[in-house]
C-alpha cells in the first residue's frame, strides 16, 4: 500500500503540473495563435499557481527558473507568469538569451511575451557577441532586436568606450545611435558629439551633428562624416575643420588615410602652414603630412603673408616639396659628429614650391606672370619661366628667365637672363627703355629704384627733363653697360659705359619708327590689378 501511494502521488504530481502548462499556454496564446507563441516552462525547482481573482492566475517558479518562448530562454531566480495579461517578470540574476546570439543580463526584467518586448533593470548588461551595453534601465525588442536606454549608459567594443545619455541598438546592423553628451573613447581617439552612429562590427563611426575629435594625428571639428577606428580612414562633409600644431585644414569634402596619412580636401580647400607663414587655397588639395608636401589644383591660390603685405600666387597646379640637405664631403670634424649633422640635416630640409601653367603673382610692391615658377626658401628667390614678366608702379621688366630674390617677404633684387626688355611709362605717356643680355634691378621698400643692364651692345630710349620737369627730347643709345635710376616709380637718371653711341632728337623731330626698340610690347593686361583676380 505504501508504495501504491507514492505511484499514485507521483501520477497526480505529473498530471498537474501539464495541466499548469497546458492551461498557462493556452492562456498566453488566446489572442491570436497564429502570432503568439507558447511561453514553455523550462525548469524550476518550486512551481506554485496563485488565484488572485476569476481573471488573474499567476504562475510563480523558483529556484534556477527557465521559461522559454521560441528561441528567446528567460532565466533567473524567481519567475512570475500571468496568464491574462501575458507578462512575466524575472527576479535576481536575470539572463534573456535570443537565439544564441544576444545575451542580456539584468537584476528584474518585466517581459511582454505578446509583444515580445522586454524592459530591464539595475546592472543590465546586454552583449551582442562584438559589443557590450550597460546601463540601469534598458528596452528591448526580441522581435525587432531593438534595444534602447534614456537615464545614460554605455557601450564597450574592444578597447573603445562610448557613452551617452540616450542609445538606440539595431542588432541586425550592429549599428548603435548614441544622443546628448556623447563620448568616444580609444587609444588613439577621443571624441565628443551630441549625436553619433557606430557600427560594433566594422568599427565604423558616423557623425551626423557637431563632432569634435582628438587624436594623435591632431584636432578634427566637423559636423558630418566617418571614420573608421580600425583601418584609420576617414571622410567628412559640410565644413570640416582639421588642426595639427602649426598646421591648419579645412573645406567642404576632406579624406584622410591614417596609414598614409594623406590628407585631399574637396571644395573650398584651405591649407596654412604657420611655420612657413603660407596658406594654399584650392578646390582640390593633396597633403601628404608625412613628407610635408602638398599637391593643389582647381584654381589653386598661395599666399605667403606677413603682416599686411602678403604675396598672392595662382596657378593651373601648385604644388611644395621638400629638398634635403646633402653633405659632399665629410671633414674629421664631420665625421666625429656624424650622428649630429644627420639629426640637423632632417631639421633644415628646404622647402620648394612649383607653379604649373598661368602663373600669376600679386603683392602690393610687384606684380608678375610666367608659365612656370619654382621657389626655394634656401635663397627665398621666385624663379619664372617662359614669357616672364613683372611690374613695379610704372615699370615693367621681360625676358627669356626671371629670377625674384626676396628677403623678409619683400623685393630686393630681379635678374632677367636674354631678350631682356625694362619699359618705363611716364605720366605723359612715353615709354623710357633698356634691353640687353642680362638685367639686374634692386629694390627699396618695396620700390625698384636701380637697375642695369649688359649687351652687345645694350640699348636704350630715354627722354631727359630740364629742371622744370619738361622733356627735351628722346635720347637713342647703345654702350656696352647702361644704368636706370627710378625716383618716384618714374625714370629719373641715364647712365651709359663704355663705347657709347647714341643721338638726341628734340621732341618735335623724333621719328616714329624710333621710338620703340625691337620686341617692344606693354603688357598691361596681363598685370594683376589686385589679389582678387587670382580668384577669378
């Protein structure tokens, strides 16, 4: 009799227990059973049915408590089933595992087993395989694999930390959207922004507000972009804004490769340099930071300035290099202190700059234009190629090759090599000249006050004034050196050298085929008027 007892308790224990089962399915699933799914009890060490009134029966389990609805397994200490409302709640050690591939954690869940939605609280963790998310209040949606906070919170992916007062999580995407007071962290970054998107599988980060970011490689200010934290590439939009100690970036469209580090601006592109006092403008700019060299094209302009008198160069292409300083010999000396010059010889690398193609250069003291320039800081001198020429107030020089030697960003000495050519207009209208081989003029404050020329011979068309300022006449010479000397931007003094041979023609009997030597062309619409021409 004893042991018909025990088979018939067990009997009894079992038959009540799937009559529990079966009555609680039944109930979640009344609604729609084409929709809702079963909620299965999984495993409890006590399982207790509590009446509360006709339409509330709880179902409570404890003690290793596992319910599951499809692939979604609740777990916990304690678990608590109502049967009308489909809502069970989850107490101590809370574990939501989503088709093995989103684990969430939490000390209470409320779950909505209709909808399938499920709201955590206190030391909530939630883990998708590559990221982790913690916060004390967290919403998700097992059906969508939404989850979202809005009391703070944040995300681990690796070496990276995120946090934010508000977050959104798409498991599908991976993609996490982070609002108000949001901060990145990484070994190589920091950054700040009231709104951001990061993708915990690519490691891709979104920027679609103000975004502020700090990294080894300098200071970016943008508001729209990506960049990705694990390849180190990057694109920003609208106005983006990129700072590196004397070095200033910014325009409309910038990339940039970590690797490479390679910098190309798209757009109203803007370059300064302040160690070398130069800014580069440009609709498409090319940095490459690690050799200091720039490439810039789409109407390129350069600006070396210094206080107010700063000097505009445009071109079709503009472009800077470095040029390293050698050593031809070695002396004892030298060789003693080999590890000093090299160290000294990647401090004093010179500085180039190219222009390609419609060469155009303004200051307020010289004008010129050329097909082709190069610049050196080593001799601080602008050398122009094919149909150079240049003005100073009235006067303007042209020949075969130019060189522009400056010192402290202003004039202080041309050179014109060949079919050189010096006109000087009066307010009058006449043309004094000088041709010859080579031309030297030298500069004061910006105005060219001397100049001298040698040919074979040299020549010259001046028209001398009396002490009343009135002309005299033309004189025609050639010798072999002449001397101009410049007052006032005007023609002032004529000195000839040697073998000297000329005529003066009183004004009323100057032949008119005279008065011009021979590839006499005033080119005055060639000269940049103002710096803003080289915008054009």
């Amino acid at each position: 009799m004893q042991y018909f007892f025990k088979f018939l308790f067990t009997c009894l224990a079992s038959f009540f227990l799937l009559h529990v089962q079966a009555q609680f399915d039944s109930t979640i699933n009344n609604r729609n059973n084409d929709t809702i799914k079963f909620i299965n009890i999984i495993n409890a060490e006590n399982l207790r049915q509590i009446t509360l009134n006709d339409s509330t029966i709880l179902e409570t389990l404890s003690g290793n408590a596992i319910v599951k609805q499809g692939t979604t397994i609740l777990s916990g200490d304690s678990i608590v089933l109502n049967k009308r409302t489909g809502i069970t709640e989850v107490f101590g050690n809370v574990h939501i595992n989503n088709a093995d591939t989103v684990n969430t954690y939490s000390q209470y869940l409320m779950y909505v087993g209709n909808d399938q939605i499920a709201y955590l609280k206190n030391k909530v963790k939630f883990s998708d395989g590559k990221a982790t998310l913690f916060t004390e209040n967290l919403e998700y949606n097992l059906k969508t694999g939404i989850a979202n906070y809005k009391n703070g919170g944040k995300v681990i992916n690796e070496k990276t930390v995120l946090t934010s007062e508000n977050a959104v999580y798409y498991s599908d995407t991976k993609d996490v959207f982070f609002q108000k007071k949001v901060h990145l962290v990484d070994p190589k970054y920091d950054m700040i922004a009231d709104s951001l998107r990061y993708n915990t599988a690519f490691k891709n980060t979104y920027f679609i507000a103000p975004t502020f970011i700090k990294s080894k490689n300098g200071n970016i200010e943008t508001h729209s972009g990506t960049y990705n934290l694990q390849t180190g590439e990057a694109i920003f939009f609208d106005k983006t804004i990129f700072r590196d100690g004397d070095k200033y970036i910014s325009g409309n469209k910038i990339a940039f490769d970590e690797k490479s580090d390679i910098v190309q601006i798209e757009e109203n592109g803007k370059f300064v340099d302040s160690s070398k006092s130069i800014i580069v403008l440009g609709n498409q700019i090319l940095i490459d930071k690690k050799n200091n060299t720039f490439l810039a094209t789409r109407k390129p302009v350069m600006i070396f300035y210094k206080n107010k008198d700063s000097t505009y160069i445009s071109a079709d292409t503009l472009f800077s290099g470095k040029k390293p300083i050698t050593l031809v010999e070695k002396s004892d000396s030298l060789q003693k202190n080999l590890n000093t010059s090299i160290k000294k010889e990647n401090q004093d690398s010179i500085s180039y700059f190219i222009g390609f193609h419609h060469v155009r250069i303004f200051n307020d003291s010289i004008q010129a234009a050329s097909d082709s320039l190069y610049y050196s800081t080593e001799d601080s001198t602008f050398k122009l190629f094919q149909q150079p020429i240049c003005w100073n107030g009235s006067t303007q020089i042209t020949g075969d090759t130019m060189f522009l030697c400056t010192e402290n960003k202003q004039p202080k000495e041309v050179k014109v090599f060949y079919n050189t050519l010096v006109i000087n207009k009066t307010p009058e209208g006449f043309y004094n000249q000088i041709s010859g081989k080579t031309i030297n003029g030298y500069f004061k404050e910006g105005e060219i006050y001397y100049i001298k020329t040698k040919g074979n011979p040299a020549e010259s068309i001046f028209y001398p004034q009396d002490e009343d300022n009135a002309y005299t006449g033309m004189n025609k010479s050639t010798s072999d050196a002449i001397e101009l000397f410049i007052v006032n931007k005007n023609a002032n003094k004529i000195k000839y050298i040697n073998d000297v041979k000329g005529i003066l023609y009183p004004m009323n009997q100057i032949p008119e085929q005279l008065k011009l030597l021979k590839n006499f062309n005033w080119q005055d619409t060639r000269r940049p008027k103002n710096k803003l021409e080289l915008f054009e």
